[in-house]
C-alpha cells in the first residue's frame, strides 16, 4: 500500500511546489488538492464537514491544474491528483485539454479525481441543475474520453456535443490517467466507478470494510471484476495500526492530510508522517 499527502492548496499555505517536493524528497508517492472555484457568501448549503462555519481554506483554494503543473516541474516520481476536480462547473473541451497536457508535462504521473460536488449555489453560479449534475459529470467524462483516444473526436449527448474535431495532446496514460471518484460509499457511486471508473477516493476510511465489498460487486456486475481497482482514502488516521487495517482490506493508498498553513507547520506535519510511514513500512 502507498502513502501520499493531501493538501488545501491556497494563497496562504505552503506552495504546492514546494511542498511536493518535500513529499518525493521524504518517499511519499503521491500529492492530492481540491478544488473549488468560488464559495457563495450566501452560505445556504451547509458546510461538508458538519462545522457550523465554513473552514477558512475553501475560500481560498489555488486552480488545481496550475498547482500540479508548478508541482510537476520540480519532481519526478510523485504521482499528482486532483481530490477532487468539480467536472459539473468545467467545458469538458477545455478540460480534456488540461487533464491531457498535465500528463504530458509529467511524463504520465496524472491521477484524475473526480467529485460530483456539493456546494448548490458554487453550480448554480456555473449554470448547473444540482439534481442533474451526476449525468452531466457522466457525459463530460465519457465525451473527454473520446477527445483523449480518437484522431477525429465527436460526441452527441444530452448535455455534451460537438462535431468531429482534432485534439492534442494525447495523454501519456493509456487509454487515459486513472480516474477516481470522490463521495460517500453507496449504490450510486458505486455505479459510476464500476461504469467508467477505476477506483473510489473516500475521506477518512470509516466503514471501509463493509462498503469495498459492495464496490467489487458492482465492478463484477459491470463486468469489470477483472479490472485493476485503486482505493484512495484521503486523511485517514495516521497511525501504524489504521494503515495495517487499510492494507489487509485491499485500499491502495492513503493520502495523509497536511494542514492548510506555511511552510513551517506544514513540513514539520509532513516529517511526522514520514516517520509514521517509516514505522508502518519497517
């Protein structure tokens, strides 16, 4: 099983480069950031983390595609995600595009997560009908595909559509990079995953071992039992013992959550873990 690290990358936090760095320097396979591209002042959904306020750093969040690019340039093992990217509030062209030319630029180290959302009035600002935006994220995912793996792309959905166009480039990933998704276990989302998926991102890994059954049953009635599946938990416990129970139930990776500060707090965060890892890995 791998470690890695996630952060809420913003203006006030350590840089992602600078922190990507310090992750590949100390063995860490992987760094992860969110995204949002605004938050409403109007406050009408409540916060995800079940606070009475919205944390400070949801306000303030860095492009994601921009942060993995600086974090790209200066590492070259680190494998470099999105937990997770908004697809409802994006052009898929547009997108496809920027998941395309991240792993070019990382020569293939592009983990895409994707998030359905949560935040009604952050879509409602896109244009997006809250009720409706797990079949567009669907559409827009299967339309990237198509710009990601023909020469002559098109694509007529619903809520996607375009006439044969080119698009480069390609990404390094064959046929694509991962794509995971973010959420809460349950029939739905197991049901994207299964359909055109290749792993699940939960938070904090609780009742972890009763849900991975239920994902695999729904990868072997999509006919995918074969099919590589990469269980990332984001900010489980960081301690020995959760990360042996991690391991023995088939997760394939846990991402540490380094606090949404400076450099100093965040790379003091970081070593710790690292020495959590090294007790783990010993």
């Amino acid at each position: 099983m791998k470690l890695g690290v996630t952060i809420f990358a913003t203006d006030q936090a350590i840089a992602p480069h600078q922190l990507a760095r310090a992750a590949e320097e100390r063995g860490f396979a992987s760094l992860y950031v969110p995204e949002h591209t605004h938050i409403p002042t109007s406050r009408r959904t409540p916060p995800p983390t079940g606070e009475p306020v919205l944390p400070e750093e949801y306000k303030r969040t860095l492009d994601p595609f921009v942060a993995l690019a600086a974090a790209a340039s200066v590492t070259s093992r680190i494998r470099l995600g999105t937990a997770v990217c908004l697809v409802a509030q994006r052009d898929p062209i547009v997108l496809a595009k920027e998941v395309a030319t991240l792993d070019l630029l990382s020569r293939g180290r592009f983990v895409f997560g994707v998030g359905f959302g949560w935040n009604r009035e952050e879509m409602e600002h896109h244009g997006v009908d809250f009720g409706k935006r797990r079949e567009l994220v669907r559409e827009k995912i299967l339309a990237m595909e198509r710009l990601w793996s023909d020469e002559r792309a098109s694509f007529k959905g619903d809520f996607v559509r375009f006439e044969e166009s080119w698009s480069w480039p390609k990404p390094v990933q064959r046929p694509r990079p991962p794509i995971l998704f973010g959420g809460g276990g349950g029939p739905k989302l197991f049901r994207h995953v299964a359909e055109y998926g290749d792993g699940w991102m939960p938070i904090g890994g609780s009742g972890l071992g009763a849900a991975l059954p239920k994902l695999r049953h729904a990868m072997q009635e999509a006919g995918r039992e074969s099919a590589r599946l990469e269980i990332v938990v984001l900010g489980a416990i960081p301690n020995p013992g959760k990360l042996e129970h991690c391991a023995a139930i088939g997760v394939t990776e846990v991402a540490f959550r380094i606090p949404s500060a400076p450099a100093g707090e965040a790379l003091a965060a970081l070593d710790e873990y690292a020495r959590i890892a090294e007790r783990f890995t010993s």
